[in-house]
C-alpha cells in the first residue's frame, strides 16, 4: 500500500501530484442524488455496487439518500465495506473456497450478507461451513437471463436448487439474483429494452412457478446503470444494483435514449489526473499514466475538455498523445486529465480519491477496498 496520498485538503487542483484519482465533488454528489430521486419514484431500492468506488465514504453517502445495502463482488470487498460501517451486503457472486468461505461465515457473525449460489453441492458446503460457525446465511439463487456467465438457467435447475437452500439447516432461501450486464450496453434503446424484456419476462415467470412450490421471493436483485429505468420500471425486482453512475464511464455515456439522445442523466466525475512528462516532437507528447494508471480494457481514455489531443497508445508508465495540431500548446509540466473507458479497473489501481470543489481539493478519501480481490 503506498501511504501517502498526492495531495492536501485546500491545495489547488493543479497542484496535485499525479497520477492521480480526481473526482469532481459537484457532480458525484448530483449523480447520487439523480439515482435516488429516479428510484424514489419507483418501488424498487437501490442496493448499490460498491466495485465501482471501493470506498466506504462513498457507500455511506449512498446509504444516508436512500439505499438499502450494498452489493459487493468479493468477500474481502465486503470486509472493507462493513469495515466502514456498511450493515447490509449482497454479494452479488458465486464465493468458493473454504478460507473465503470462512471469512463469509465470521462476516455473516458482524453484518447482515447474502450470497449468490448457481451449483448443488455447493449449497451443501455452505450449509456445513455455517453450521461450523452456528451462523445463518441468507442466500439468492443466481439465474442465467442472457449473460451467459454464472447462474443456473430459470426453469426447473432454479427451482431444485431454491428448494436445496431451503430445506439446508442454516441456509435462507431468500429469492433470486437475475443480473444481464451485456444488456446495458446495448447502446440502441430497442435493443436494450429488448434485451431487458426477456430476461424480465423469464425472471417473472421464475418467481410465479417458485411461489407454487411455496419458495417465496422476498428478495429479486439485479440491474444496473446502463438500464436501470427499464429494470426499475418492470415491476420484477425488488432492488437495483447500480454501481457506475457514480463516477460513469465513457462507455456507458454512448447509450441513446428512445429518441436516438444521449443519455444524460449521470456526468462523468471521475478523472485520472496526468502531467505531461515529455514533448519529443511537435506532434507527440507523453504523459505520465499508462496501464498502471489508467484501466484501458474499453479502449483508452479520452482527454477531457481538449478534442484536439487524442491519447492513442501508452505502455506500463506511459501514455502517448497524439497532437494533430503541431502549433498545440502543451508543454512538459502540463496536467491533463483523463476519462477512463472503464472506472472499475482504473479505480482498483489507486488508494485513494482527491476530490475537488471549485478547483480546490476538498477532501481525499481512503479507497479501503482498493486490490480486495480475495
Ligand atoms: C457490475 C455489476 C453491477 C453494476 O453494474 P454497473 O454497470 O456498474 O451499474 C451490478 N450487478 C452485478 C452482479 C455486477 O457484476
């Protein structure tokens, strides 16, 4: 863990060190309150993804507008967040193992958790592991409805499994997981309330076939920022698992509304903030965040407010910029900063966030749950 972060409360934005995670303080707190404005409207809850920004400050601002728990991918994730002071988590995985099963049992002991499940025996494991800590977990059956990753298929694997759970001495049946992130994605509105229908359509008649053999589903979990309208409206969940609207990537704002605009609800806030080291030739610089500072899973990131620098290719510490105007000012010692095409991995590279209000930073948040891979 490097423990010293780039910057001090009341320092100016350009003289923070980079590179660096910059968050801009006005639009994170509107893209919370935008989220919890939508969802009020509706029945449905928000239980927001915590791999998005792996900080308990952010999850606890979520909590205080309105959401009911968090969704965690990891049991260490989860660790951070009820280190933080989290109280109700979902972790929104399949969790194998017997240490990480250990850990989920003595976590179960301090908070409220709930877990995805998509195989048989495994319900059995955990059953045992439970029972070895006198401890009961709530557990969702997680269902296959387009994703093609885990989840048993919604027809009768999804009901023997539920009843498993039910019937298992210090397991909870508790209700499903149905979580389609490609549908997201889906940047033509058709498409993706398409896409978003038919895993609601299977989803639904799952819960009524479940109710016939008497399994309840108190808790029906799933969706995200890309679609979160179209699942919130579709009257089959319970809660929503929104994660990126905090900070939204670039990729994420493609998406077109039904009348072919962007949407725009949620603005980018999240920054990586680089400085450029070198201008070689007129037409190239490099700044001073490559892979290891900026995740380029979905592309690389752009370079915000400046359309005439194109960061087109980096290595481990470098990112190249390609100037297409050789007249461009930008010298050595300049900050620029960049929109990761995917927040997730870029934030995972970073311990910790410096926000800014007004060009000043703020206040630099500790992102505790940064490399919680277990
Ligand atoms: C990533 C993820 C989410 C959140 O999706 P966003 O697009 O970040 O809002 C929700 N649920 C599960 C299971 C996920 O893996």
């Amino acid at each position: 863990m490097n423990t010293q972060p780039p910057a001090e409360v009341g320092m100016k934005v350009d003289e923070v060190d980079t590179p660096a995670l910059l968050v801009d303080l006005d639009i994170l707190e509107q893209n919370l309150q935008r989220m919890a404005d939508e969802l009020a409207r509706t029945p449905v809850r928000l239980r927001a993804h915590a791999k998005t920004h792996k900080c308990p400050e952010v999850a606890r601002r979520q909590i205080e507008l309105g959401a009911i728990g968090l969704c965690c991918q990891k049991v260490s994730e989860a660790e951070a967040m009820v280190d933080g002071g989290i109280r109700d988590i979902l972790i929104s995985n399949e969790i194998v193992g017997p240490r990480k099963l250990e850990r989920l049992a003595r976590l179960a002991q301090r908070s409220r958790v709930m877990v995805c499940v998509d195989d048989p025996d495994q319900v059995n494991v955990l059953n045992q592991v439970m029972q070895d800590h006198q401890v009961h977990l709530q557990v969702l059956v997680e269902i296959e409805v387009g994703g093609t990753k885990c989840g048993v298929p919604p027809g009768q694997p999804a009901v023997d499994l539920a009843r498993r759970i039910d019937v298992a001495t210090h397991l909870d049946f508790t209700g499903l997981q149905s979580y389609f992130g490609a549908a997201q994605h889906l940047v033509d509105f058709s498409q993706r309330s398409a896409a978003v229908a038919k895993s609601q359509s299977l989803t639904r008649e799952l819960i009524g076939t479940l109710a016939q053999h008497g399994l309840a589903c108190p808790v029906v979990s799933g969706g995200g920022t890309g679609a979160y309208d179209l699942e919130s409206a579709s009257g089959v969940y319970t809660e929503i698992q929104a994660g990126s609207y905090v900070f939204m990537d670039h990729g994420y704002t493609n998406n077109l509304t039904a009348d072919g605009k962007p949407c725009n609800q949620f603005q980018q806030s999240l920054f990586v903030y680089a400085t450029v080291m070198s201008r070689p030739v007129p037409e190239r610089a490099v700044v001073d965040a490559g892979w290891k500072a900026v995740g380029v899973d979905c592309g690389f990131p752009i370079v915000a407010d400046r359309p005439d620098i194109e960061y087109f290719q980096g290595g481990d510490e470098h990112g190249k910029l390609r100037l297409h105007d050789p007249e461009t000012q930008l010298r050595v010692g300049d900050k620029l900063r960049l929109v990761p095409g995917n927040c997730d991995p870029t934030v995972n590279l970073y311990d910790w966030y410096v926000l800014f209000r007004q060009r000043r930073v703020e206040a630099i948040w500790a992102i505790t749950a940064r490399g919680a891979v277990l």
